[in-house]
C-alpha cells in the first residue's frame, strides 16, 4: 500500500469510491430512518454533494489535504483533512476504504497519516464526525480503536 497526496486526476475514481462508500447509508440506514419527504429534502442530492465537496476537498494553501491510499492502479482509500493553526484543531472531514479493503488496516494508515501531518504542522486537537445509526457502528469501533473520545451529539428530524 502506497500513500500519497491527492492529484486533480484521482478526483473521478474518488468520487466513485466515496458514492460506492456512502451510498448505502443514504439509500438504506438514513431513508429507512427518516423516511422518503426528509430523505429528499435534505439528502435527496447526495451524489451530486460529493462531487461539489470533492472540488474543494484539497486545497493545501488553505489547510485542506487529501491523502490516497492505493494499490499499483487500484485506489484502497482516502482521508480528507483541515486544519485551522490559530485554534491549534483539525478535523477529518471525510474517511473512505473500498469495501473489499475494510479490516485490512488501511483506514488506520490514513488516519496515522493524517494525524501525523497535522500534529507536524502544530495541532493540538483533532475530530471526526459520524453516525449513531447501524451503518456507521463499524466507523464508531474503528474511532474506539484510534483512541479517540466519542462526544454523542443528536440531530432531530421531522417532516412537515
């Protein structure tokens, strides 16, 4: 497994692993949650979120990396990062590995790396963000296993 920084060319087959990553939280867990009116109105564009979030994703001049993890040709993973020096924090805004890459310790280097890359650069603090639904109890062990300490927040929703 290599790591590297992000390249504009990786933007497509990122996308796609980000859609093939998420997808079945937003088309299974959240909409059997929430339901089909909450579901549209607030993730009823997902697909085309990613693709706006990934334009803006790795932007190094404003604190913003990606690191990509892969296989010869074959992309494992990425993490997606930001950090704001005068508050000494940073923040992994987004996380993916290919399904058939999961448990096989690639998550674990991308965020060693990017922890590193932070702490070298003088933060002091980093979070993540995710679901208490199903789909993400896998993502809440693996934060369990890094060290890191759950803070639980709730978001309610209700349709009109």
């Amino acid at each position: 497994m290599n790591l590297r920084p992000f390249r504009s060319s990786d933007m497509e087959p990122l996308l796609e692993l980000t859609i093939a990553t998420f997808g079945p939280f937003y088309e299974d867990s959240f909409r059997s949650i929430v339901g089909d009116t909450i579901m549209s109105n607030q993730s009823g564009t997902w697909r085309e979120d990613y693709r706006e979030m990934w334009l803006g994703l790795h932007d190094p001049q404003n604190d913003k990396h990606v690191v990509v993890a892969e296989d010869g040709d074959t992309f494992l993973g990425f993490a997606a990062w930001q950090t704001n020096p005068d508050k000494r924090s940073g923040e992994i805004d987004i996380i993916g590995v290919a399904v058939d890459q999961r448990r096989h310790h690639v998550g674990r280097a991308l965020c060693t790396h990017a922890f590193e890359a932070m702490k070298q650069a003088g933060i002091e603090v980093v979070s993540i963000g995710t679901g208490g639904d199903g789909f993400h109890d896998a993502a809440r062990a693996f934060y369990d296993s890094l060290g890191m300490t759950p803070m639980p927040l709730v978001r309610y929703y209700m349709a009109l």
